[in-house]
C-alpha cells in the first residue's frame, strides 16, 4: 500500500517516465525506416558578419535521415571579387533530427550564391 | 549494500512524507554518486544517437532485471510480494529517469535545440548507472509496512545471508560487473587495450583477474568477505566460485561491447582482446557485487554449516 501522497506521486512520474521512455524508443524503433544521413545545410545569408579576419556566414546543419553522421565534412564555395574561394568545416557528430550550427569563412562579402556540399561522413 | 539499505529500511517503519521525502533525496543522492562519471562521458552522449532504439530498450530492459533481482536477492524488506518488488524497481528506475534528466539539462547536454529522439536516448542511457546507484542506496520507496526490527536486523541476520545462495551470488556479481564495467566499456579504451596487447599480455589478464578476485573475496578479510571454506553446492568452493563469477564477467564484458557496437565488423581477435581487457574491470565488480551480498553472514553460515 501507497501510504502517502508523495509515494503515490513518484509512483506516478515513474510509471509515466519508464513508459514513456521506453515506448518512445519502441515506437522509433518501428517507424525507423533506416534511411542513410541526409545532411542539410541552411545558410543563413542575413546573419552574415564581416570581421578582422574576413567574412562570416553561419549555417544551420540538419540531418534529415534517421542514422547519424559521424565526421561530416561540408565544403561551401563562394565568387568573391571575382575568384572562386572555398570554405571547409568538419561536424564531429550529426544526430539524425538534431540541429547543428557551424559557420563558414570568406575572405570578404561572396557575390552571388553560395553552394554548399557534402564532401563525405562516416556511419557509425 | 546492507550497509547502505539499513538507514532506509529503518526509516521505512514511518510512512509520513517526510520519512518519503527523505528515502528520494537518498535515491537521488546514491543515484549520482554512482552514475555521475558517465554523465561526463562524451560517448555516452555520442551512443543516445549512434545506437539503434532496440538495443537502448534491450540495455534498460536488462538494467531492470538487475535492479528487481538486486532488490529480491539483497533481502531488503524480503516480505514483500512479488507485485511490491515489481512497482519498487519501476520506481526506481523512473526516479532514475528523472534524476537524468535533470543532470543533462543542468549539464547542457539537453535543450530545446536538441531532438527528441536524441535527448530520450540521452536520458534512456544515463539512467542505467543511475538506476543502479538508487537501487544501492537501498531507497525503493514503497510498500514500507515492513517493521523497524524487521529493518534492523537487516545487516546482521543470519538467515539473510543465508538466502543469498550461490545463485543469487552470481547474480549479484553480474550485476555489479556491469555496473562496474559500464563505466570503461563506452569509451574508446577497452578496444585500443585490445587491439594494442600482445598475445600473452592479454592471456595474463585470466590469472591476473582470477587470482585478484579470489584474493578480494576470501583471503582480504574485506567486510563481506568470506573464510576459504568448501559448502555443499559445487559452487559454493572458492576456486569454483571465482572461475564462475570470471565466466560471468567475460559474459558481461562481451554484452557491453556489442552494446556499444564494438563488434560490428570487428575480428574475432579484437573482440576477444576488448572481451578480455573490459572482463578485468568486470570482474572487480563481481568481486565487489559478491562482498557486498556476503556481508559477513556468508562466513556465519558457512561456520553453522
């Protein structure tokens, strides 16, 4: 027997945290179609800012896939002052669903767009 | 573990919320203090993502059998139905849930930012040491109709040790071998210790291990350890005993590895090397687990015997 409120209430949260967890995890287990990392990469041009080193233009990094990408690797290629210049970053971890921001470096304002590619990642 | 369930099953004879109170805050507390060092642990945060959802329900559901079989062998509040041990571990492992969720967000290792599957799977992952941390703090925090004797006797009964079979031992050490071993076996570690002995370092790891242990638990005079007596069953033998409990060990050293995906893909060589560098962690926590249920009371009873 329960025998006062505050062992009725972690009775409760436990029940509801376990079975929430674990049927949570069975459910994404089920729908889990094991589709490859599908890297994707917003830039976000209006968050764009110049510094002593150069230019920066940040990006948002989503996984759209339902496995996880294991060092990532982005190039972004930019025309700047009319030469073409390439921006390199590396993502240690991209968990399927998650968010990752990073940010890539010019040496000054990029005319036209910027296209960004998957050079490579590793599956776990 | 009587040590540390005996303030708890003393307590357990008054039912007010305060007594309630005091049995979460000692949950949390033991909760910690065991799970912790994982929590700054970079593969644990990495594996919520990298391992699939079946193996992370497959690793709580295993966790759950430890915590209801330390609860049934351990003999704290032995009274209860089958039903009482039953909604006592599920309690602790939902106050393990929510004591790892609030260590990760007050960690930032979870946030809005992070996904759901994520963070449930970072949540799912680090409640397991701290599970076994609230079940040792002896905190199940239920049906306390159990009587203060009944809770006193607790660490010096005879007739509880003498209910810790050779069995149950074992099951003990299995416990506390992966509670042990689940420390090390995420990380990079036990494979590159592996992949790097030599052959006969890692052969040395068997006699290291057997000899060290049966040292622990017979001859240290350690609290819990017992005479170098022979019993009735043939693993109630101290040479049969410790070459079980290593049997188990390397048994639980193999799960965690190919939990954490150390053997996919991975030669029979590297993961016996892994197997036998993560068995020797492993087996000090058998070794622990089995000081810990012997408690004195294994030396009475073998005396009485």
């Amino acid at each position: 027997m329960r025998q006062n409120w505050l062992e009725w209430m972690v009775l409760g949260v436990s029940v509801v945290a376990v079975v929430g967890l674990v049927g949570f995890l069975i459910f994404d287990g089920i729908t889990d179609e094991g589709r490859p990392p599908e890297p994707r990469t917003e830039l976000l041009a209006q968050a764009a800012y110049e510094f002593a080193g150069g230019w920066i233009i940040p990006a948002t990094v989503t996984n759209d896939g339902d496995e996880a990408a294991e060092a990532l690797a982005l190039r972004a290629t930019a025309s700047i002052d009319g030469a073409e210049e390439e921006s390199e970053i590396s993502i240690d971890y991209l968990p399927p669903g998650s968010d990752v921001d990073v940010s890539f470096g010019f040496s000054g304002p990029p005319e036209g767009e910027v296209t960004v590619q998957v050079v490579g990642f590793r599956l776990p | 573990m009587s040590e540390a369930s005996k303030p708890g099953g003393s307590a357990a004879a008054d039912s007010s919320v305060s007594t309630t109170a005091r049995d979460l805050v000692r949950a949390a507390g033991g909760g910690l203090l065991i799970g912790l060092p994982l929590f700054y642990t970079l593969e644990m945060w990495a594996h919520s993502f990298l391992l699939p959802s079946w193996k992370i329900v497959l690793l709580i559901g295993v966790a759950f059998i430890v915590v209801v079989g330390y609860s049934a062998v351990s003999g704290f509040r032995r009274d209860r139905t089958w039903a009482e041990l039953l909604i006592d571990s599920v309690e602790t492992m939902g106050i393990a849930a929510v004591v790892a969720t609030l260590a990760l967000l007050l960690l930032g290792r979870i946030g809005l930012e992070t996904g759901l599957r994520d963070a449930i799977g970072k949540i799912a992952l680090e409640m397991i040491p701290v599970a076994f941390g609230v079940s040792l703090a002896g905190a199940q925090l239920a049906s306390s109709d159990d009587d203060p004797d009944d809770a006193e006797d607790q660490g010096s009964d005879v007739a509880d040790g003498a209910g810790v079979g050779a069995f149950g031992r074992l099951f003990i050490a299995a416990g506390a071998a992966l509670l042990f071993a689940l420390n090390v076996a995420p990380t990079e570690e036990p494979v590159l210790l592996g992949i790097e002995a030599e052959w006969w370092l890692l052969i040395l790891t068997i006699p290291a291990s057997l000899l060290i242990t049966l040292g622990l638990v017979f001859y240290a005079d350690f609290r819990g350890g017992r005479e170098f007596k022979v019993g009735d069953s043939p693993l109630d033998h101290p040479f049969t005993e410790t070459l079980a409990a290593y049997a188990v060990s390397l048994l639980v050293a193999l799960l965690l590895m190919w939990a954490f995906g150390r053997t996919d893909g991975a030669s029979v060589s590297t993961i016996v090397g892994q197997t036998l560098m993560l068995a020797l962690v492993a087996s000090f926590g058998a070794a622990a687990g089995r000081l810990l249920v012997g408690g004195g009371q294994g030396k009475q009873q073998q005396e009485a015997s």
